[in-house]
C-alpha cells in the first residue's frame, strides 16, 4: 500500500510562491531582453541608414563618371574606325597627278576627307570642328625597310594661310595639327621585319577634341573640359611604291 505524505499549508502556500515569484523575473527578464533587442535593431538600421547616406554621393559620383567615360569611349571607337575606313579607301588611290614624277595630287587628300565625313555621318555622334580638330594623311615610299620618301613633301598651302603644309607634318585638312609620327617612328615599327619588298604605305590620323558631355566637376577637374583624342591607321598604297 502507497504512503500518504501530507504537507502542511504553510509550506506548500510558501513554495507556491517562490514558484511564482521566479515565473515573475522570468518574464520580467525575458521582457528586458526583448527591449534591449529591440533596441539593437533600432540602433543598427539607423546606423546602415546614416552609412547609406554617407557613401550614396559616392556612388552617383562613381555612376555618373562611368557614363561620362562611355562616352568618351565611344566616340574613340568611331575615330578608330573612320580612321580605318578612310585609310583602306586611300589604299587603292593614287598620289601622284604624274605617278613617274611623282608629283602632287590634290583630289588624293580630299578624296580621303570625303571618305572621312561619310564614315563619320554613318556614326552620327561626331562634329569635327574646323578651329581645333584636323585629319591629317601622310604617304611613305619605303624600301630596304627604310622610308625613303615622304609624300607630300612640303609645300605652301593658301588652305594654311600661306603656311607649309606636307612633309613631316603631313598633309592637314584644317592646318591645326601635325602627325604625331616622323619618319624615324615608320622607320622603328618596320625595323622588325627582317625582310620585306618595296612597299607603299598611307596613314591616316585623326585629332579631335572630346568635349566632356556632362560637365562633370570631380572629372574636369582632373582632366579638363576636353581631351584631345588621336587615332590612326595604317594601310598599303602600291601606287607610292618605289
């Protein structure tokens, strides 16, 4: 048979009340955790909002620097490649009015800025601008792996104001710019070839000044208002050929 322990009153109503007594800090505490979590979150979204507002200036100055420079970047592409186009149309013309005297031939060079403004207004995005920008066309006669001649050798031009034109400058459209090539520089890039035949050969520049389409002061402050792109290509002409 089972024995019945009995307990008294008082102390069965004195453990009841401990029992509650820490049910009560248990929930109290539990409470004060939930504050105090809730308070840690509050902190920590106000922190990442106030972050958030510290770097976003940076990011649309990152972001609108970036398209400023897409840009620039296309519209050097378009120059390489109308530098390419009008280089392999000069390819295929002659030089010279009298190809054994070779004497000058006008409609050479402005054949090849047709060709450049056609190439140009297939692009739609650049305007060339007659007071600073120029296309400039230089021939080179080369044999033995060396340049022997320069075309067209250098003349006074009425377009230049009655200035020289030709020679080492190269032929300008505009007489703003001069290539940026000598003939010691054909005479470097060629050297490596150890054997090669006589050979003509055209090469066509373009000088442009990228004016900042955006105008951006944390980038022409560094670079300017403009940068003055130069592009070129090189092509063979077999009627320059010595």
């Amino acid at each position: 048979m089972g024995t019945n322990v009995s307990i008294p009153i008082a102390t069965y109503n004195k453990g009841r009340g401990w029992i509650m007594c820490l049910l009560g800090w248990s929930v109290m505490f539990e409470k004060k955790e939930n504050i105090v979590v809730d308070k840690l979150k509050r902190k920590s979204k106000g922190q990442s909002i106030v972050e958030f507002a510290i770097l976003l200036p940076l990011l649309l100055m990152l972001l609108s620097s970036l398209i400023e420079f897409g840009f620039a970047l296309n519209e050097y592409l378009d120059l390489i490649d109308t530098t390419r186009e009008t280089a392999r149309f000069l390819s295929d013309q002659t030089p010279f009015s009298d190809p054994d005297a070779h004497t000058y031939r006008e409609a050479f060079y402005t054949d090849g800025v047709a060709e450049m403004q056609r190439t140009l207004s297939r692009a739609g995005w650049i305007n060339l601008d007659s007071t600073k920008d120029d296309l400039v066309i230089s021939v080179f006669a080369v044999a033995d792996i060396t340049v022997q001649t320069r075309y067209p050798l250098t003349f006074g031009d009425s377009r230049c104001g009655g200035a020289n034109n030709g020679g080492e400058m190269g032929w300008r459209m505009n007489c703003k710019k001069s290539s940026n090539f000598l003939e010691a520089d054909i005479n470097s890039r060629i050297s490596s070839v150890s054997s090669a035949p006589n050979t003509g050969i055209v090469l066509v520049e373009l000088f442009y000044d990228y004016e900042m389409k955006l105008g951006l002061p944390w980038v022409t402050g560094i670079v300017g208002d403009s940068i003055t792109f130069h592009a070129y290509s090189f092509a063979p002409n077999a009627a320059s050929e010595p």
